[in-house]
C-alpha cells in the first residue's frame, strides 16, 4: 500500500471557501449548496472595516502577525491593524448590557472560526472585550 498524502491544497481550499463564501456572510444569506453560514456579529463602530471586505476575510491573519512582528520586535506601534482595534469594533454586548468575550461560542472570530476549524490561542494573553475607556455607557 501506498501512504496517502492528505494536505496538499488545504489551506488554499479553505481560503477560497471563505473568499465564496464571505460574500454570502456580508448578504446573511445561504451559500449556493444551502450550507448554512455563520451569522456573524455586526460591527459596533466604523462606517468600514481596516481593509476592504474582500482583503480583510482573506489577509487579516497576515496583518495580525505582522503588526504583531512590529510591535514586539521592531518597536513600531501603530494601530491600524491592532488586534485591540478589531476587539473595540467587533465586541458586542449581552442582553444585560456586559461585554461578551470576542472569541466565546457565536461571537464574531469565533463563530467564522468555528466554521473553518481554526483555533487561535491570542487571547489567552491579550484582552478579548474592548478596553473601556472615557464614554462607555454614553451610546
Ligand atoms: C504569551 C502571550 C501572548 C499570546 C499568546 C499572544 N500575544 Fe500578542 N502580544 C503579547 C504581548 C506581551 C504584546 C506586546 C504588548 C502589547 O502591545 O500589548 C503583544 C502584542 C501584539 C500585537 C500588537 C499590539 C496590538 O494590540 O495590536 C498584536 C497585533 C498581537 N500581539 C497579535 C497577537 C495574535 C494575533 C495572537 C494569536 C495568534 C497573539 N498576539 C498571541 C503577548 C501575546
Ligand atoms: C473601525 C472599526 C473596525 C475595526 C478597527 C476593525 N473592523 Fe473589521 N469590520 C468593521 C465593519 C464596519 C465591517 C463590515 C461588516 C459589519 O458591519 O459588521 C467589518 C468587517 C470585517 C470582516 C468581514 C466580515 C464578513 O462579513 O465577512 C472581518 C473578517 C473583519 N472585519 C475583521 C477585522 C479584524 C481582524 C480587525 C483587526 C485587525 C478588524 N476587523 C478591525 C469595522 C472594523
Ligand atoms: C469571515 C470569517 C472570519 C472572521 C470573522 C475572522 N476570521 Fe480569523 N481566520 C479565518 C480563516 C478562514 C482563517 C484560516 C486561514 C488559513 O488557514 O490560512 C483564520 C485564521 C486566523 C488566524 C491565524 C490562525 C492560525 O493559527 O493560522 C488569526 C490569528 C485570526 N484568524 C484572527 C482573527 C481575529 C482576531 C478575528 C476577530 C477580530 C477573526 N480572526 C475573525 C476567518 C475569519
């Protein structure tokens, strides 16, 4: 018998998924074979997100690892593709009014994650609910 080799095209297949399927998440509605996508969690802030939908479904893994190579190695902070950025826009409330974790059953990363399998560990060090700040509670 010959070994089966099982990864070749894996990770591009479920990039390309996404790429389809990000189209119907925006739409909230069925992929074409009637799978049912995750309903993601609308954006509490910002007209737009960082990058254009298309870039930022596909790349954002990029951009997260390289302004995390910036920060911790070079130094650098910015804030356009800060993680604390995609958690201030992204978090959402419980009904009584609490921050949910980002990365809990359903929340924005992880229903989409869920999805595709993926599993990342950043949030045992970095904070999952936005940073409050001055105007909490005024909106
Ligand atoms: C072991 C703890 C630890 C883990 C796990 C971790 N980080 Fe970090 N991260 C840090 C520390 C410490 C800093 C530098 C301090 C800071 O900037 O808050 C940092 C900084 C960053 C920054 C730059 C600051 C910002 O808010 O944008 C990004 C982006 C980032 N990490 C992304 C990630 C991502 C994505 C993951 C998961 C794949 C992750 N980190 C996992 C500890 C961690
Ligand atoms: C200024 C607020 C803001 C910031 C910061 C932000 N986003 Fe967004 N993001 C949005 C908005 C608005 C949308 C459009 C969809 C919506 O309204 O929920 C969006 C859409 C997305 C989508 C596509 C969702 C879909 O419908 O398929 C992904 C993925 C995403 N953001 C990830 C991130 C990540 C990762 C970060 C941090 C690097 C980030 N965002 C930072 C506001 C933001
Ligand atoms: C529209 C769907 C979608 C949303 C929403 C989403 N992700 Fe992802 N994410 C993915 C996909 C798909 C992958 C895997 C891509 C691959 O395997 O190369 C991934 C991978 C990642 C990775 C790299 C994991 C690894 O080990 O390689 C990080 C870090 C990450 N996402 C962070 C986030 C954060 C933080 C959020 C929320 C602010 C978020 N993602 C929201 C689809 C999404």
């Amino acid at each position: 018998m010959v070994p089966r080799r099982r990864h070749t095209g894996h990770r591009a297949a479920i990039v390309l998924m996404l790429a389809v399927a990000g189209i119907a998440f925006g739409a909230g509605v069925r992929a074409a074979d009637g799978v049912p996508l995750p309903a993601l969690v609308k954006a509490i802030r910002g007209a737009a997100c960082v990058e254009p939908l298309p870039v930022i479904r596909r790349e954002h893994m990029t951009f997260l690892m390289h302004q995390r190579d910036d920060t911790v190695h070079e130094g650098i902070r910015t804030t356009r593709h800060s993680l604390a950025g995609c958690i201030d826009c992204h978090a959402a409330k419980d009904a009584a009014g609490q921050w949910v974790r980002i990365d809990a059953p359903g929340q924005f990363c992880a229903s989409c994650h869920a999805y595709v399998s993926v599993k990342i560990d950043c949030f045992g060090c970095h904070a999952a609910v936005p940073a409050v700040a001055f105007g909490e509670g005024a909106e």
